[in-house]
C-alpha cells in the first residue's frame, strides 16, 4: 500500500522530471553525443554529493548502501568523454544537509536515484539504437546493476517499506521523493541555480 501511494503522489514530479529539456534530448531520436555528456554531467554534480553527504545517514539502516554508490561509475564515463571536471557544476554539501535531515528523508531521496536505474536500461537500449554499440559498451552508469538491477530494485523497496512504519514516516519520505525530483529538475539545467 505505502510503495503504491509513494508512486502515485510522485508520479506528477516525477513526470516533470522527464520533460526537462537535457532529459527530453537525451531520449530524441536525434540525441548526440553532446547531449548524453551534457546530461551525464549535470546528474553527476548532484549524485557525487548526495552519495557524500547523504549516504552516511544510510549506513546503518542499509547493508547494501556501499553497492549504491554510482558517482565512480559516472566518473570513469566522463572521463572517456574527456570531460573538464573543473566545469561541472556541484550540488553543495549545506544544500544536501538541508534537504535530507534524517535517514527517513535520505531514504526518500535515494528512492529517486535508485530508480533511475530502472531508467537507465530503458536509455541505453536507445543510446545504443542512436549513437552505436561502438559508444554503448563502454558505458558503465546507464548499465547500472546489469542483470541485478530489478533485484537490487525490489531489496532497496522492501528497505523503504520496513521504515515507513506510520502516516508521519509515509509523508516525509514521500515528501523528500518528491523534493528530490524538483531538485533534480532545477539541477539538470543549462545554468544550474545555486540551491538552498
């Protein structure tokens, strides 16, 4: 009941988030490979981080919390793309301490960035039809958990549910989801704002 309330109240930013203009180019049937770069870098300001800064309120309450880690996984992408990490702009930490207060709302947060992952199969199956297997297999992000993903997926729900015991735990969590994706949506943008 929570996992489908959690769905249906996010579903609106969660949508919001999709038609964001780096996400709409990186699904076009014209997507480059600036397009993928310029998307890769923007989600990387946020997840380096959130992982820095959120993942120690995680620690204790999922074992698996040092599997989620990503930000390498996008590092090593970047870095094949020759990106200028000088230029890459960053999520600040006293941003993400205001944002995610408590592990309820870094677990609501981290309910969005984990289900990118999902995401993630449904995009590279597209990069690879736009831009070649030549680029395609050399990606590591977008291919995630591999065949692990919808696994990881469903340990990671049975988490978020053991913790939203009440209505009040439901709301925080289901607020900070949501939270997370209108963060997401300013972030990823030509000129990301300084956020507070």
């Amino acid at each position: 009941m929570f996992l489908q309330k959690l769905k249906s109240e996010t579903g609106n930013s969660h949508f919001a988030l999709e038609q964001n203009p780096y996400s709409i180019n990186l699904m076009n049937p014209n997507v480059s490979l600036d397009d993928y770069s310029n998307y890769l870098q923007r989600l990387y300001g946020f997840v380096f981080g959130f992982e820095r800064t959120v993942f120690p309120k995680l620690q204790e309450i999922d074992p698996d919390i040092n599997l989620r880690r990503k930000s390498e996984l996008m590092h090593r992408d970047l870095l094949k793309l020759k990106c200028d990490f000088t230029k890459i702009p960053t999520f600040s930490e006293e941003a993400f301490n205001l944002h995610y207060t408590n592990s309820l709302t870094a677990l609501g947060g981290l309910y969005v960035l984990e289900g990118s992952m999902l995401g993630g199969v449904m995009i590279k199956k597209h990069l690879t039809e736009k831009l070649g297997n030549k680029v395609v297999d050399n990606m590591e992000y977008f291919t995630g958990y591999g065949s692990e993903t919808v696994k990881i997926w469903k340990n990671f729900l049975n988490i978020l549910s053991s913790h939203a015991t009440d209505i009040e735990k439901e709301r925080i969590i289901i607020n900070s989801a949501n939270n997370t994706f209108d963060l997401l949506n300013q972030w990823i943008a030509p000129h990301p704002p300084k956020i507070i």
